[in-house]
C-alpha cells in the first residue's frame, strides 16, 4: 500500500526550528551570550504558551471540564497561536477522537499501538487522515464559541504574529531583537512542541496504570514535570472531563492550579471533578484484576481467588458506607442541621475503612504468587 502524501509545511516548521533550536541558539550563547530578561521571557512564554495548550485546547475545549470567561479564552486564543499546534477547533477535534477510539490505529489520529515516532509526531507529518477534517462534526459546540471560530479563521495570522511579532517586539524592548528571537522565539517553541508531544507518546508507553489497563495511557509524575502536569495521562484516560490530572494536592499540575487561581478570580467556574469514590473503586478494581491474574495459574487458584473476591467485597462495602455517610454529613451542613452525630459515625467509618485497607493490602501482599 502507498504512504499518504507528505505535508511539506508541517515538515518544514518541524526541522527549520529544530535545525535553528540545535544549531543557532548554541551559535549565539557562545559567539554572545543571553541575557536574564531573554531567559526570563523563554520561561514566561514557554509556561504561556504550554498551559494555553493544557488548560485551554485540553480540558477546556476540548474536555468542558470547566468554563471560562472569554477574556480567558481569548487569552488561551492567543496562547495557542503562540505554542503552534493548530486551531483549538483542530486540536479538539483530532483529541476528542484520540478519546473515543484510543489505540485503534485506523481512527486514533496519533495511537501510541503505532509507535513512538509515531504518535510523537509522525502522525502529523503525513496525510494519514485528512478525510477526518472537511466538517469538524465532533466539535460542533466549539463552533458556537466566537472566540474558537475568530482563531480558526485567522490562524496564520495570529501564529505569525505571536511567534515572531511578539519575540520580535520583546527583542527590541530588550535592545537585541536576534537573542530574544532565537531564545523566546525558536527555542522555547522547539522545546513546548516536544515537551506536548510527549502526552501523546511517552505518556503512552512509559508508567504505571493505577486505573485502567483498558488502553495504553500511563501516569508518569516525572512527565508531568515535562508537560505542566499532563504525565497523569491514565488517570485523565478514564476520567477525562476532570479539571485535574495529578489528583492528590502535592501532585506537580500547574494546570490545574491555574484553573483553581481562575476560579479563585471568578474567570472559570462549574470546574467538573469526579467524585472520589468512583475514583478509589476503579483503582481497587486494578488491584484486584492485577491479583486475580497473577492467581490464575496457581493449581488451586480458585480458592485464591474467591478469598481475594471476598475480601475486595468486604473493603467496597466499606468504602461505599463511608462515602454515603460522608455525602449525607455534606449534605447536613449545607442544610445547616444538626450534624454532630453524623459527623462521628464518618469518622468511625473512616477508621474502619482505613483498617479495612490495610487488610486488603496485607492481604494482596501475602497471596502465594510464587508457588
Ligand atoms: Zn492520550
Ligand atoms: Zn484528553
């Protein structure tokens, strides 16, 4: 069968940046050196242009996981130009069906099943999939944002003016328009390019699968690092439309504190979370198909197995009594009645939910594997 044919233009952005990322920036840092304030505007405009991907075209467009004010979205608009990975209405578009047919390798636009370079960014370097694109259908509610449609109609524009209009301006504010260009400009595109692309492949192949083994997506905290906190890509694969990725506080996803300091603003609301009951069942489950698996080949498997059921039905009871006590402790409070009884029996719940874990994971620990 004959290769789709290339697209020369995504081929030629891709290597002139690379080649001037590689090959000019060391050029210059020897020859002249950078200074702080094109250091500093390579940061800025990296962070800028990354969360407008992450927290804009990501879970905003194309998840809904929260709402924003249109001057955010303009803001991410423009963003988005200036990170250059097409129209949000583009982007959704290709991410909503990544989401639907995750590593089915004829309809996934970028499966990881096809391989690293691949899903990095080979997929974009070819016409795979061009049928896909003439009427956006997935994305129809996105049509209705004026801001997404304004983008998308003057996308060229708009990219050439933040990626070389807006270094270019900086540069001569700064007094050396080449430095800031090759700094702000070049580098830190070359830089966010891959540090997103890897959502799409490392964050596929490399970590562990807490959630879900359903698809190939991993959560990975050191990639996180690398993609403003998008490397916790197996948790958003069975729950996409959370506004968070890395759940637990400590967890690095200044995604999603940015969208809780918009919230905190009054520029985002209806911010969508799952609740985390359904959250620790579907991590329960994982541990439970992981053992139950590792059992099967053992001679009395059976019995093992039944233990471990009844167990995992001991600790999901558990935790069902102690969410619904939590949920009606909530809910008494916002009613503002008495709640003092209720408040006790969530801690008594809490304990025995604890132990209860405990048990569980004593018990997942000393199953006979081995033997
Ligand atoms: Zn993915
Ligand atoms: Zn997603």
């Amino acid at each position: 069968m004959r290769k789709p044919s290339l697209i020369w233009t995504n081929i030629l952005i891709f290597s002139i940046t690379f080649t001037i990322a590689c090959l000019f920036v060391p050029w210059r840092a020897i020859v002249h050196g950078f200074d702080g304030v094109e250091w500093l505007a390579f940061v800025l405009l990296a962070f800028y242009s990354g969360l407008s991907i992450t927290a804009g075209y990501h879970r905003l467009w194309s998840h809904k996981a929260y709402k924003a004010h249109a001057s955010v979205r303009f803001f991410y608009a423009l963003g988005g130009a200036l990170a250059l990975q097409n129209s949000a209405l583009h982007w959704s578009s290709d991410h909503r069906i990544h989401h639907k047919h995750v590593d089915d390798n004829d309809k996934d636009p970028y499966s990881a099943k096809m391989g690293f370079w691949y899903s990095h960014i080979g997929w974009m370097l070819r016409e795979y999939q061009s049928q896909r694109y003439h009427d956006y259908k997935n994305v129809r509610d996105l049509q209705n944002d004026p801001i997404v449609m304004w983008q998308h109609k003057h996308y060229v524009s708009l990219l050439l003016i933040m990626n070389l209009g807006l270094p270019i301006f900086l540069g001569w504010l700064n007094g050396d328009i080449l430095s800031m260009l090759l700094l702000a400009g070049f580098l830190r595109l070359v830089v966010v390019h891959h540090c997103t692309f890897f959502i799409n492949s490392l964050a596929h192949i490399w970590g562990s699968q807490p959630y879900t083994d359903k698809n190939t997506a991993r959560d990975n905290g050191f990639l996180a690092l690398l993609t403003y906190g998008e490397g916790y890509h197996n948790f958003h694969h069975i729950f996409e439309y959370d506004y968070r990725n890395g759940i637990h506080w400590w967890q690095f996803d200044p995604t999603k504190w940015l969208i809780k300091l918009l919230f905190y603003l009054n520029l985002a609301q209806d911010l969508r979370k799952v609740p985390q009951e359904r959250i620790e069942t579907a991590k329960l489950q994982m541990q439970l198909k992981r053992a139950q698996t590792k059992l099967a080949h053992l001679p009395n498997a059976e019995v093992w197995i039944d233990k471990l059921q009844h167990e995992y039905d001991e600790l999901k009871q558990e935790l069902i009594l102690y969410y619904q006590a939590k949920k009606a402790l909530l809910d008494a409070k916002r009613q503002a009645i008495c709640h003092r009884d209720l408040k006790q029996e969530v801690a008594q719940l809490r304990t025995n939910l604890a132990t209860r874990f405990k048990h569980w994971q004593r018990v997942t620990r000393e199953l006979p594997f081995e033997t």
